[in-house]
C-alpha cells in the first residue's frame, strides 16, 4: 500500500525562519510552497535510539552492573532518491541541495544582521508516516551527503547548470527538544499511552 498523501515525508522550517530562507525569488523558490522539502518518493527511514549506561565493575564478580545515565535523542538516517528529468525536477533537486547546505550553516559575517550573527542553524520540523509516527518532531541537520555519479546522465537547465539526472541524497537528523518543553510538556505517562506523539515527542 502506498503512503497517504497527507503522510508523505517532510522536512521544513518552523514558521519562524521561513521568511529569512524565502524571501524573494531565489535557488529555494521551489521549496516554498511546503516551506521546505516534501519528498518527491517515500524516503527510506532508518530510526535508532540508544540508552547510555555507566559500567560498574564489582570485585570477584561474575557481571558488570549498569547504572543509567541517559536517553539522549534519536538519531534518523533518511535515504531518498531524487529525478530531474524536466526543468522543474531539476529546479527542485537542487533547491533541495542548496536547502540542505543552508540549514547546515550558522548565521555569520560582520555584515549579517538578521538574523545576528552568531545563531545557529535552524531547528527543523520532520513529519512521516502520520500523526503517531513522526509528527512535527523538532531536529536539526546533522549530516548530509549525495554523490554526482559520473555513469548518470546530465539533465542541463538555466543555461549551463548541470546535475544528474538521478540522485540519491543521504540525510541525518538528530531531535532537538526544547528543554522547556521537555521539562513542562513531556511526561513519561503520556509517552505510554502515546498522546506524546501528537506533541512532537518520539
């Protein structure tokens, strides 16, 4: 079964950076609609969480005991494949690029005044698979990669630029909570039963 439209994969500013990333008409234009990248294809997902243990070794003991020191934040790994066959798709796949090199730096240089320099990149928002998969879950870039293989052929587009006509595009995101809205919002309870997914808890 194919995933429900309203369920496709997302990864978008918050309402807050939207202005900055789509102001005028730039390489993002084509992302602005969504207000970021709305995968064309159902990407592969790969989520991972680990639990982080201090060892205790015991003298003349057969078994190490473990005391717990955290949960840190999920890791996902999405894989999607990306076709610029006409003008537009090859628009896209490089304002998803372009996206992804943006978001990845922070706001810098003697000149930069909004925002000031010194902010971090922007917290992104992810959703998938529906309100109690991946809903509006905060996270930021954390690595990014894609290859310009060289037995692909090249769609040409804007005059002289290039880029494959079939790319796969790597990206790794990590969730990044608001220590406020763990502290007030986040609740073991409501995780149980699930009504944390809704609030962008995973």
């Amino acid at each position: 079964m194919a995933v429900l439209s309203k369920n496709r994969a997302r990864l978008i500013l918050k309402p807050g950076a939207r202005s900055i990333f789509f102001g005028g008409n730039n390489i993002l234009s084509p992302l602005q609609p969504h207000h970021g990248i709305m995968f064309p294809n159902q990407p592969d997902i790969t989520y991972s969480q680990s639990v982080s243990y201090s060892a205790y070794d015991l003298t003349h003991t057969n078994y190490t005991f473990q005391a717990y020191r955290n949960t840190p934040s999920p890791d996902i790994q999405l894989t999607s494949q990306f076709a610029s066959v006409t003008d537009d798709e090859a628009r896209y796949t490089y304002a998803v690029i372009h996206f992804l090199r943006s978001v990845s730096k922070m706001s810098f240089g003697l000149n930069q005044n909004s925002p000031v320099a010194g902010t971090p990149p922007p917290v992104l928002e992810f959703s998938a698979f529906g309100d109690k998969q991946f809903s509006n879950i905060p996270v930021v870039v954390t690595q990014f990669s894609t290859t310009y293989d060289s037995n692909v052929d090249l769609k040409i587009f804007d005059g002289d630029t290039q880029i494959p006509v079939l790319m796969n595009i790597f990206i790794g995101i990590a969730v990044q909570q608001n220590p406020t809205r763990q502290k007030e919002t986040f609740t073991t309870q409501n995780f149980i039963n699930g009504s944390a997914y809704t609030q962008g808890f995973i």
